[in-house]
C-alpha cells in the first residue's frame, strides 16, 4: 500500500492496494512527468496506471510551491562582490573622475 498526498492508491482495474512505482522507461513517460503524474504498477494485475503526484500535490497547489520558491530565494544572503569585480567599478569611477576633472579645467567648461 503507497500513500501519496494522504490518500491511499488503489489499481483502478482490481482494487488492489498492492501497488509501486513502475520504473520509467517508456517514452509517454515524460508526458506524464511534464502533467505532474508518475506511472504506477499493480503487483497483483501487472496493470500500469498514472496517478497525480509530484513535487506540488504535497504542498497543494502550483501557486504555493512557486510562492515559497520565491520566498526563499528572497531570503538568500546576496552574493559577495568579487575582487575583479570590485577593480573594475574602481577603474570606471577613477575614469569618470578624471573627466569630470578634464571639464572643469577646460577653458569656458566650468561655467
């Protein structure tokens, strides 16, 4: 007997509970993962079948699985600057400091 979402998965053509996971060989096989469905097989009829599951049947909804995927990447610490980062942004404000001096010291730039 397999639990999914607090419900138990029972094979739709015999009722029986004695069912697994079937392994993922075949090529409806993605058709089914892109649907949030996993292919599952009955251990007493042999019989394979989809049931819903996945990653946003446990938590309810797509929408809420997606809010706090986004919650947590908001909460991450922002990266570190990296050092050859850090020289460049040096660079292009000597630069810009450079010219804002060569203006002022052009003759009729400064006024």
């Amino acid at each position: 007997m397999i639990e999914d979402d607090g419900r138990t998965i029972a094979c739709p053509a015999c009722g029986s509970l004695r069912v697994r996971p079937s392994k993922r060989l075949k090529p409806g096989d993605l058709a089914l993962a892109l649907k949030l469905q996993r292919a599952y097989r009955c251990r007493q009829c042999r019989r394979r079948f989809p049931v819903r599951t996945g990653a946003f049947s446990r938590s309810g909804n797509l929408r809420a699985a997606l809010r706090r995927r986004v919650r947590r990447l908001m909460n991450r610490r922002p990266e570190r600057v990296g050092r050859h980062t850090l020289v460049v942004l040096l660079g292009a404000a000597a630069l810009v400091a450079l010219f804002l001096y060569w203006l002022a010291r052009m003759p009729g730039g400064g006024a």
